[in-house]
C-alpha cells in the first residue's frame, strides 16, 4: 500500500527529545476530553532555521513532570524534557500505527492561531476493542475524509463529523459552548453557526466594514476565553483583515455571513465592533450609551435611565434606539450620519457623549454616575460614554454573549422598553423567530443625523 502523507493535524506538543544535549524530536499528543493522549514522537523537519525558531518557544513551556496522562503515556528519562501542553504543531504524517501512534511524522510549523486544548483527534483513532482489526484499513486510506465521514452515516463517527453550514466547514459541531438557553439543552458550535446563518442579514449591517473583535470561548463559556482583536495567520479567507493607521497588525472585520459563520468555527461567540462608519475609521459612525447597573439597582430603573437618554438625545435631534446587552444593562445607540458635511472628529463625539452623561448625571445625581469610582457605584447606575471613541467596542446587536443562558444583545422598539422586559427571553433559541417577525429598529439607517447639529443644540 502506499503511505499517503497528509498535512493539516495538529498536535499539541508535550515534550521533546535530545540526543547527547541537542534536539532530537517532539513528542506529541492529542486531547481526549481533559485527557492529553499520547501520540508518539514527530521526527523530522526540523531544518536549522524552523530550531532557531521554536527554541525560545520549547524552553518557555519548560515543566517539571508530563503532561501526558493514559496508559499510553511514555516515560520519562535524561533525554526528555517536558513541556506545559501550550504549544500545538502543525505536522504531516503516513497514518496511525496500530497503537495510536502518528507514522512517520514530520514538522511543519507552531500553530499559535490555536490554543491547545482545541487539539483533539480528528481521524480515525479510538479506545473500541475493535481498534487493531480497522489499524490496516486505516493505515492505508486517507483519514481525515472529514465529509466523507458525515456522509457515510458511520454512528460512531456522528457526533464528531464535520458539517458545513453556507459552505463552510463546521468542525467538532456537538462541541458545547453554553450548557444550556434558558430551556435546559446545550447550544452546540452547529448550534451557534445556525443562528448566525438565521441572522446575519441584520447582524451584519452593524458590523461590516468595521474592526470587529471576536471574544472566543473554545471550551465554552465555562472555559477559557480570549479577546481576539487582529487576523491571525490560518484564518479563514471568508474573513477579512482591515488596516488601522496606528497599528501595524491588521485587524479582524467581517463582511458576509460565511464570515460570521467562520467565526462560530473558531468558537467566537460575542461580536464587538468599532463604532466608526463602516470603511472609515476615524469617522464615528453611530454612538453608544451603554447604561450599567450596580448589582442593587432595579431593572425598572434602568428601562427608567434608557427613557431618558432616548429623551435627551431627541431634544438635540438625535434618534436613540434600545438594546438588551445579553448582560445586566441595556444600550441607547444612535446612528449618525457620515455625510462630509456632518462630519465631526472622535474627540468632538466622545465630549458630547461625556456631556450628555454628565448632564444627566448632574439633574439626577442619586441614579446615576460617569465616574467608575467603585465606591460610589453603589444603587446607581454608571452613565458609560466611553464606548464612544476611535478604538473603543461594544457588542453588535444580535451578538450572543458567553455567558449563562445563551442570551443575545437583542434589538428591541421602545414599546418593549418597559416593566414586563425580561432581557434574559432573548437568546441564540428565541432571538431569530423574533427578529424576523418583528419591526425593532426599523428606520434605523433612516434615522442617521447630524452629530455636528447636535453639539451645536446642546452647547446652546
Ligand atoms: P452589561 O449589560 O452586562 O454591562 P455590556 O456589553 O455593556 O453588558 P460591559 O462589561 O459593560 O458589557 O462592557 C462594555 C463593553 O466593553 C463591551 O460591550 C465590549 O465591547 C467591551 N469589552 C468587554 N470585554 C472586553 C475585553 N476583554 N476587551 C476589550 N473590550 C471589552
Ligand atoms: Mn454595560
């Protein structure tokens, strides 16, 4: 049979070899649910150069005992070093041995787009007694045949075989990202790219052509999660990357519903973009007064702050409109026009949003604040304007939050905005039916005014 090599596994990289003090090899391994797996040793493809490079980062994982565990795990020894399973490699390889082991192993790169415990074996390899009968058959045929797979109907390959959703491949689809959604059953990773499939022609208009950070949860929301602000290098090509002036690092932006789909790929479960206009990022595009509640404050008073600012921006010509965060408080937004003749700098737009918190803070100075001093939070609520700059994020309308309950940052009229509203009804389950059949924030790109006119109105 001929041994077909194929790129594309990873594996996470638990300790390396030497020989007479001098690199020899990786010794890698898999995940299997908390369990790193042994998986053998990765021989070859280290050019001079590619160990020049991952050194520095071999040594910084430095541990003192194996992260292996099972009884596959190799021992020890004067030639083994062992390393904290943070490092996931890219290899190529001829198969599986019998055993469990990688064949014939070679180095292609560190994957540092990946953290490690995404790492689990996407072939063939398994703990069923019939494991050595299939070891020749899998020896020789290509493996990671991920839709073949699906396709097949094999019900031990159903709960792991990649889907794809708009065409693009969900790996891991029963992956759980919230244990539940308010109704006691998982939202999986096929879960949360059928939501945004569901919504993205309302998402994305609040996103595209704007920075966009992804906040990543590839264990869930009970696990580890990372702010991701710029394109990491094996990224998906439906995504996009968008340059910043003072930045060299390109950052993320996502412009199509594969995008967002791409996204839940990589376990991205909150949106948060700029708030500039799309394509201009020193122009502010809409602003945002996020109203944050001390833990003892009513809801009722937050929908009371969300009247008021509603109120207060109409008084200079601006249209607010609400949103759940998904969280404790509630959004006001207010779309701005970009047109030349309205434009006004970052700085102009944040001292107006300032003004406009201060203002409301001062006419009523038991309810809220614009200070976070944590001291004085207390029953009030923080009048938040800083979301309104260059650099500065909120979560997008429609964006899940990881956070319990699968809840969504929900559009909603100002009809809902009163006692009644309950914010955590609205989550990756329930928000696609509403936002079809609903009308919230119709008229909002009509609704874009003139923030230069309304610094003007409220300086008078
Ligand atoms: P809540 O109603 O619970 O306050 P929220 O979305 O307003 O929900 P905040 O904690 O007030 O949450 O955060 C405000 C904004 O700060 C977020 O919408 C987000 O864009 C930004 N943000 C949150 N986490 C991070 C982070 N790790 N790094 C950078 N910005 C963040
Ligand atoms: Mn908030």
């Amino acid at each position: 049979t001929k041994a077909k090599c194929r790129p594309g596994q990873e594996v996470v990289i638990g300790g390396w070899k030497t020989t007479a003090g001098k690199f020899r090899s990786l010794m890698v391994g898999v995940y299997k649910g908390e369990h790193l797996v042994y998986a053998g040793i990765v021989g070859t493809g280290y050019g001079a150069g590619t160990l020049k490079r991952i050194m520095p980062e071999l040594k910084a994982a430095g541990a003192s005992k194996s992260p292996f565990s099972g009884k596959s795990a190799p021992l020890g020894g004067k030639d083994v070093r062992w390393l904290k399973p943070e490092l996931v490699a890219e290899i190529e390889y001829a198969g599986w041995t019998g055993d469990g082991m990688v064949r014939q192993a070679s180095f292609k790169g560190l994957r540092k787009d990946k953290p490690a415990s995404e790492v689990e074996t996407e072939t063939s390899r398994t703990d069923t007694p019939d494991r050595d009968k299939n070891a020749d058959a899998e020896m020789s045929e290509p493996m990671v045949r991920k839709d073949s797979r699906a396709t097949q109907g094999s019900s031990r390959w159903a709960s792991s075989a990649t889907v794809t959703v708009l065409g693009i491949a969900i790996t891991k689809p029963d992956k759980v990202l919230w244990p539940g959604a308010g109704d006691g059953a998982p939202v999986t990773k096929r879960d949360l790219a059928a939501y945004f499939e569901a919504v993205g022609e309302w998402l994305l208009p609040h996103i595209e052509g704007r920075p966009c950070s992804i906040l990543r949860a590839p264990d869930g929301i009970n696990g580890e999660k990372f702010f991701q602000r710029h394109v990491m290098p094996g990224m998906s090509k439906v995504l996009e990357e968008v340059r910043v002036s003072d930045d060299h690092k390109p950052y993320l932006q996502v412009g199509s519903t594969e995008g967002l789909i791409a996204i839940a790929q990589t376990a991205g479960l909150e949106l948060h973009p700029w708030n500039c206009a799309p394509g201009k990022v020193d122009v502010p595009g809409r602003l945002v007064f996020d109203l944050d509640p001390a833990p003892d404050v009513d809801f009722a008073d937050v929908i009371k702050a969300a009247k008021e600012m509603r109120a207060r921006l109409d008084a200079v010509g601006l249209t607010g409109f609400c949103k759940t965060t998904g969280g404790k408080g509630l959004h006001v937004v207010t779309p701005l026009s970009y047109a030349l003749r309205d434009a006004v700098t970052w700085k102009e737009a944040k001292a107006f949003a300032q003004k406009v918190c201060s203002q409301m803070t001062a006419d009523s100075p038991n309810r809220y604040l614009v200070n976070m001093s944590k001291s004085q939070r207390s029953r009030k609520i923080f009048l938040d304007y800083l979301r309104n700059d260059r650099k500065s994020t909120a979560v997008a309308p429609l964006s899940p939050r990881a956070r319990a309950g699968a809840t969504v940052s929900m559009p909603i009229t100002w009809s809902q905005v009163k006692a009644g509203l309950h914010t955590t009804r609205f989550t990756v389950r329930t928000a696609p039916a509403l936002i079809k059949r609903g009308n919230a924030w119709d008229g909002y790109d009509d609704a874009a005014a003139s923030l230069k006119a309304a610094i003007k109105k409220l300086a008078l």
